[in-house]
C-alpha cells in the first residue's frame, strides 16, 4: 500500500457549511492561520490487459466513498487510472451528483 500525507491551508466556515456543494445554497468562508492534514492509504485493484495485446492497456481501479455528515449522506465513486488518463465517475445511481465533488477530485490528482 502507498501512503500520502496531504496538506491545505485552512479556513474556517461562518455560514452555509457543506450545503454550498449544492445549488443554490451560498456560503461565507474565511482563511485562518492554520491548515488541514490528511492521510491517504491506497490499496489498488489492478487489472492487466491481455498478454497478446500489443499495447499497455493497464489500468488501476480504486473505490472511493465520499462521507457527509452535514448532508447525512455517503455516495459512491469509481476512480480509473490508465496514465496518462484518470476518470472519476458516481457509481451510486440513486445519489443526486455532485460536479463540485468530481472536479475537486480530479484536479486534485492531475
């Protein structure tokens, strides 16, 4: 397994907490002088093309759960990574979707 400590400035959440990830809810945000730690641990599931196939086709597959409280709400995602694309993509069709948690996602991994 890989661990990745992450590290981002903080800030602090006067009004409208986690209901701003949806419309047409509105927040008021503040930085502070301190930042928010994180640690990931992956554990991939690979899956290996076809030894015939002349082209590397591998690609890495993780599942990701994205908790909230606030919302009391967990959703499901599907991260693929074939480098050099990375698709991130809702498996739970009964959750509304989120874009605001999508891109996040991906821009934080491109």
């Amino acid at each position: 397994a890989r661990v990745t400590v992450l590290s981002a400035p903080g800030k602090v959440l006067i009004v409208g907490g986690y209901l701003v990830l949806e419309r047409p809810h509105r927040g008021l945000v503040l930085t502070v002088n301190t930042r928010f730690h994180t640690t990931v641990e992956t554990v991939p599931r690979t899956v290996h093309a076809d030894a015939t196939d002349a082209t590397d086709t591998t690609e890495t597959m993780f599942s990701v759960t994205v908790r909230s409280p606030q919302l009391s709400r967990e959703v499901q995602y599907a991260l693929t990574v074939q480098p050099p694309h990375i698709a991130f993509h809702q498996t739970d069709p009964l959750a509304p979707p989120n874009v605001f948690v999508e891109r996040t996602v991906l821009l934080s991994l491109s």
